[in-house]
C-alpha cells in the first residue's frame, strides 16, 4: 500500500475546496446529459433483445442498428455507425477521410497540426507506399490557431475563397499534444457557419475524441457535417470493450460505410459475436464518467498551479474535453509522474512505463494506462511525447475517487524521487 505524505493530502484537500463551484456547474452538464441518453433509450426501446450477439453477416442486426440510431441522436447528427470493428478513433478519422475526399481534393486543417497518429494517413510522415492520402492524390493546407488557441477564422475564409480544390475543413476539438486551449462546441458552430456561407459544399468534420458529453450540445447541433471518435474513450463509458463511431450527415456517414466495408455493401453488414450490452450501458453512464474524470481534471489542475506549474486549461476555466495538460519543463519530473499514474491503477500497477518509439508517433512517447480496457483513455492515465517543454497530459478517471487516490500517488512518486518538495 502506497502511504501519502499529510503535507499531499493537506494540499489536495485544500485544492479540492477551490474546485466546489467548478464541480457544481458539472454535475448539472450531467443532470442534462443523462436525461437526454435515457430519453434517446426509451424512445426507442431498448431491452435485452439489443444485447443479444450476431454472427456472420449481421443483416438486420437490431442491436448494432439501434446504438446507432441512439448514438446520432445524442450527436444532433442524421446517422451513425457504432462498430466494434472499428480499431480506434484514428481507424474512425481516417475512414471519414477516405470516404469523402477523392483524388484532386484538398483537405484543410482549420484548427492546426491534426494529433500525431493522423500525420501518416494524411502523408505528413511515414514510408511511401502506405497508402497515405497523398498518394491518391489528395492536396493538404493547414492554418495554425491563434496565439491565444482561437481558430483563424481570417485565415480560413481566405484559405476557402481562394482554392476551389478544399472539399474538407478538419476541426480538431481536442488540443492533442499542443499547449493550446481545446475548441468549444460555440467556437467550432461559429466556424461551421463561416464555411458553409463562403462554400456549402465543403465538409466541416470534426475530430471528436475526448469532448463527447462534457458540454450540453454536441458538434452536429452546431452545423459539423461529419465527425468521428472512440468508443473506449468517453461515450463508451470505460464499459464498451473495443469500438469507434462516425456520425453526421446520412449521406456522409453512407459514403464513409463504403470504406468500413466495401461500396454497395456498406452499413448493411457486420456482426458481433458479443453482446452489445457494454455499449449500450457505457452509453447510458457515459455523462457521469465523464464529469468524473472531468472533476479530476479540474483537481489536478488546482494542485499543480498551487505548486507553481503551468497548467492547460486552469482549474476554473471552461471545459471542452477530459484532457488535462501540465508543463514540467524538465524530462525527470514529467516521467515521474507519469509513472506515478501507472503506480495507482488497479490493472498492471507493477509496470513501470518508459517512453519507446509508438507506431503513429513522431517522438517518443511515455503512457500510464494500468486501465481494465486496453488503452481506454476515459480510464486514468497519462501520457506524454518526450520533448520539450515536457508537457504531460492527463485524461480519465472513471470515479473521482480513484482520480484523486491517483493524483496524490503520482504527487508521492514525485517527492520520494527528489522532484517534489513540499
């Protein structure tokens, strides 16, 4: 049993009664948030019929038929597709790419430099051959955000009037590995309703990971045409065991099932050998889980500006997702406290992580994820590219409880190393 120091435990509490205001505006998000999932249930039924698994081809499967529905209900979208078979929310990004842009199309990155696992798809990096965008002849421009993380929205428009040849504006709501503030569903409505004045026909998609239900509307309500995310991430409430969705306008979502399976064949197949059940219950608790992790966020950021840190966002700032960034500066600090994370999880607690060469990765990365889905980031943990200045982010916690037992660990870890003093 790990013991804390009382000087931690003194901290934590004391920066847990600066977050009392914080925490009450999250548990009405909840409140909301959980009305609307189980109302989405009750329209349409859900019973233990859903649950049952599929196999083979899956024709009329009614469980993965209706998550679906349910999902795009929750999303303010027309249609989506909820499926174990998809591997991640990269696997879920890059099949709204293919499915949409053809070759002598460009995409434009609004909102800066997509998450590092993308940059391979879109032929940034990574060995030809691939199959990479670029190699079909798909064209990309990329607009950096503003000094204070805004979208350009100058920048876009002049982008958009003066290439015909953008068919896709990609808003990343998520900051990924950038020290920058995350997109409000408010920021990316106000971009979807330049784009679609100047070029209607341009496909606003939105990386979604990480933001699902820690606001009271959701990117489809806003004008996002298309947009795609994880289901071992927040809407599959740390229960859904494997999965990713794409949600938006219904014939996107078809073009972009073409590519899931093959063309003519599309949403019509695909069966799950097992029971839809965690899916459909990690839904309906995904709006607590989140605010959890959420909560945690917001203590963590508390405690590391009482100790002089430099955090992303601040304890009282607004929240667009359940990512937390904190700025060590320093190698020593950021590995210790990751590893710290990986010290209090109830799964894999002896491991001790290092950072390695990840596939997808441009850097080396360092990752605390002791979590009971493998690398279920709604889960607590942890991670970091190692680079300068040395900023790990924090995502997870499916209690507070456990959120706040880890962060006082990793605070230990940190002490006992010679890198905390208190």
């Amino acid at each position: 049993m790990i013991q804390i120091e009382p000087a931690i435990e003194k901290l934590v509490e004391e920066a847990e009664c600066d977050c009392r205001a914080s925490f009450e505006r999250l548990d009405q998000i909840e409140r909301h948030n959980t009305r609307r999932v189980l109302d989405a249930f009750q329209r349409r039924r859900v019973s233990a019929r859903h649950f049952a698994p599929t196999t083979g081809y899956g024709y009329d499967d009614i469980g993965r038929d209706t998550l679906s529905a349910i999902m795009a209900e929750l999303l303010g979208c027309g249609a989506a597709l909820v499926r174990p078979q998809i591997a991640s929310g990269t696997h879920a990004l890059a099949l709204c790419l293919y499915g949409v842009l053809r070759p002598g199309d460009t995409m434009l990155a609004a909102s800066g430099r997509p998450y590092d696992t993308l940059e391979e798809v879109i032929g940034l990096s990574g060995a030809s051959g691939a199959g990479s965008l670029k190699e079909y002849g798909v064209g990309y421009r990329e607009i950096p955000v503003l000094e204070d993380g805004a979208l350009d929205l100058n920048a876009i428009e002049r982008a958009l009037r003066e290439d015909s040849s953008i068919k896709l504006v990609e808003l990343q709501r998520s900051r990924g590995y950038a020290w920058r503030p995350s997109l409000s569903i408010a920021q990316m409505g106000e971009a979807a309703r330049l784009i679609h004045s100047i070029r209607p026909d341009a496909v606003i998609m939105a990386d979604n990971c990480y933001g699902e239900f820690s606001d009271c509307i959701e990117p489809g309500e806003v004008g996002i045409d298309l947009m795609a995310g994880s289901m071992i991430k927040n809407p599959g409430g740390g229960l859904a065991p494997t999965g990713g969705y794409v949600a938006g306008r219904r014939d996107l979502v078809e073009l972009v099932s073409y590519r899931l399976t093959s063309p003519g064949i599309g949403a019509e197949v695909g069966s799950y050998a097992g029971s839809y059940q965690p899916f459909y219950q990690g839904l309906f608790e995904a709006p607590h889980v989140v605010m959890q992790a959420i909560k945690t966020a917001i203590l963590t950021a508390r405690v590391f500006e009482k100790l002089g840190y430099e955090v992303n966002p601040r304890y009282d700032e607004p929240r667009a997702d359940i990512i937390q960034a904190i700025r060590f500066n320093a190698p020593d600090a950021l590995i210790a406290f990751i590893q710290g994370i990986q010290m209090n999880s109830p799964v894999d607690s002896e491991a001790v992580p290092e950072p390695w060469n990840m596939p997808g990765y441009q850097d080396p990365v360092i990752m605390a994820a002791g979590t009971f889905v493998a690398g279920a980031s709604i889960e607590l943990s942890a991670d970091a590219p190692v680079r300068p200045p040395y900023i790990a982010y924090m995502q997870g916690a499916l209690t507070y409880a456990h959120g706040r037992c880890g962060l006082e660990g990793a605070l230990q870890n940190m002490m006992e190393k010679g890198l905390l003093t208190l």
